[in-house]
C-alpha cells in the first residue's frame, strides 16, 4: 500500500467490497468485524462491533448522527424519451434541491456529464424536476457538472412520494436492490440523508443498551448527508447541520472531565468542527456546514471515531489522519506531527487489508480511540 492520504494511493481489490448488507452473509448488524487504532501505544487490534465495550470507558461520550436515509434515487426521463436515474442530494430554501443526473449502468447508474441548464426530467406519478444551474456555480451557467441546482415538483409530501416511488442511493459495487430499511440505523428520527450515516449501522437497541449501563454516554445530532462522489473523489459539498444545546455542553462537559469524545461518523465530526473554536468549546448551532478537516484545518471537537473503510483517495482519509492526530495529543503533552497520524493510518489500512476487511456502508468498522 503507498500510502492513505489523498496524495497516495492504495488499490482495493473487489472482493473488499462489501456487496450485500452483513444480514445477507448471515450476520447480525452488529457483528460485522472490527479494526481498532489504538493511537497512544501505536497498536492496531481485531474484534467484532459487539465488543465494542472493550475499547470504551464509563464516562466515555459518543456522539451520533440521528439522520435517516431516504429513497433519494428516482427514475427520470428526457423529453425525447431518454432514460436516467435522478439522485437527490441535499435540500435548499425556497423548494429547491442540489440533485446528481446518473445514467443507467449494468449494475448501477453512472455519472452523466452531459446534461444542460433549463433541462426538464419527467419523474414517476407526475413529478419533474428541472436544472437550473451548475451547483456550485464557478462558471458559466452551460458549464458541465456533476451536481445540479434543481427545481423539484412532486405531489403531495415530498417523504410520501419518496417512500412510494424512490429507492435507496446505491453504487455498482452493491449488485441489487435492498429495501430501505436496510438503509437506515438504530438512531434515525429525521429523514432527510441522500446516503446512510453508515458508521452508526452496526449499533443494535440492545448494543446501545450495554453501552449505557456501563456508564458510556450518547449525544444526538443531526447531519443530513448528500451524495458521495466515489467517482471523482470530490471534497464534501454544504450538508444541513444541527446541534443541540444539550449535546454542546454534553461534548464540552465530556472534554472538560478529560473523558473521550468520540464521533459516530465522519458526518458526525464535520458538524461539531463546524461548532467548535479554536479553543475546543462546541457550541449549539445550526445551517449548511462547509468544513473540510484537513491538515491546514485539524480537529478541535473529538479525540476518537467510529467509522467504515473509506476508499482510495477519498477525502475522508485527510479527516481520519487528523482525528488520530487529535486522539495522539489528547493522551501526549508533546502532541503529533501529521506524519506519525498518516503512518499510524495506513499500518491500519495495511492489516485490514491482510485481514480482508470489507468496504463500504455494509462492510466492516474500524474505531479510532487514543
């Protein structure tokens, strides 16, 4: 492997991709496998997610995203009768939605490139949707792209309609269709996701019931996820975001005792950094979040994560190398440099590899702790 960060690469066989969800292999949801990067002795050790509670201490706070996952991809069709998949990707004021235009693929839908501002797309029981401009808009309004600022018009409660006619975002390493229950995880209370919060999936009511009776706590928040861009490997766009007062004070409550604070997904660190100052106070808060954590914006809110495998060059990698850099300098005074959090992740990356480890959002967990 030559290395996880996004100027490195590493090549991920197909077998590593986790096809079908764990209850399909028959397993339960929570005994998918588990990679632990215990940072302060430099250790990487193997379980399964239903032994979680052996990394975690009384006192120790976990933090989790309570969006739920829609059916976010529709069928779409051309005025001149041609074929799409529609991919909706994160809502706007005013009625409006950042949607990704997909072509029909042999297994999965595909990028397509070659849609046009003012074009109009019949969607299922009367629906249509138009594109109104490149989202973001850096050129011209003709400009191609890969995400579209839309006008969406569907009958009656958008949720409904969803429910009825869409189905579940998936890519072409899942080889069919699962329902979207398979989708969604024990904390959802919100839908409005565009892909699973997929690091909170292998949690169960009971696991999270063990968890609090040893004295592990769990905060709520709410990030709504927008596509992913296996692709292109593009950084995060805006995702709305909200954080309670309460989960603030838990976090800052939780630091200040000097316990861990330790993220369920990367979505989960996304919005407390985009509440969290330079001095590591979190405070309530609630919009559309643009932080992108990466060496020249380090972790200020959490010194732990639970979270999958994340692809060859995926930005993701640039936030799990400063989450291991905030995890070395909360156990040492001296703190970390980016090249021992960047060695620590790819001898991970290296044993889950040797340890055939499954990607993706019904593959395998891996918990970051100092």
């Amino acid at each position: 492997m030559a290395g996880t960060g996004v100027t490195g690469e590493f090549t991920l066989p197909a077998s590593l991709e986790a096809a079908v969800p764990p209850e399909a292999r028959g397993l339960r949801r929570d005994q998918v496998r588990l990679l632990v990067s215990r940072v302060s002795d430099n250790a990487v050790e193997h379980g399964r997610f239903s032994d979680i509670h052996r990394w975690l201490d009384a006192g120790d706070l976990l933090v989790v995203n309570t969006s739920g996952t829609l059916n976010a991809a529709l069928s779409a069709v051309a005025a001149d009768g041609g074929e799409f998949e529609l991919h909706l990707s994160t809502e706007l004021p005013g009625g409006f939605w950042t949607v990704e235009l997909r072509s029909p693929g042999e297994r999965a839908s595909l990028p397509y490139r070659g849609a046009l501002a003012g074009t109009r797309y019949l969607l299922p029981a009367g629906g249509e949707v138009t594109l109104l401009a490149p989202y973001p808009l850096t050129g011209a309004v003709h400009s191609e792209s890969r995400l579209w600022m839309a006008a969406l018009q569907v009958p009656g409660e958008l949720i409904r309609y969803l429910e009825r006619h869409g189905f579940p975002i998936r890519y072409k390493y899942v080889r069919e269709r699962w329902p979207s229950a398979m989708y969604q995880t024990v904390f959802a209370t919100e839908f409005g996701s565009a892909e699973m919060p997929s690091a909170g999936r292998p949690f169960t009511p009971e696991l999270v019931t063990g968890l609090v009776s040893r004295g592990v706590q769990v905060a709520p928040l709410l990030l709504h996820t927008g596509v992913a861009s296996l692709e292109d490997h593009e950084p995060p766009y805006e995702e709305y975001f909200r954080v309670s007062r309460a989960t603030a004070e838990q976090v800052n409550a939780t630091r200040s005792a000097g316990r861990r604070v330790i993220a369920v997904g990367t979505t989960v660190v996304r919005a407390l950094e985009t509440v969290t100052d330079d001095r590591g106070i979190t405070s309530p808060g609630q919009g559309w979040t643009d932080v992108v954590v990466s060496s020249q914006r380090p972790v200020r809110s959490v010194s732990g994560i639970i979270t999958g495998l994340h692809e060859p060059r995926a930005t993701h990698l640039m936030m799990l190398e400063q989450v291991i850099a905030a995890a070395m300098r909360s156990r040492s005074s001296r703190g970390a440099s980016s090249g021992e959090a960047a060695r620590h992740l790819e001898q991970a990356y290296a044993e889950a590899m040797h340890h055939e480890y499954l990607w993706h959002e019904f593959g395998d967990s891996h918990l970051i702790i100092a």
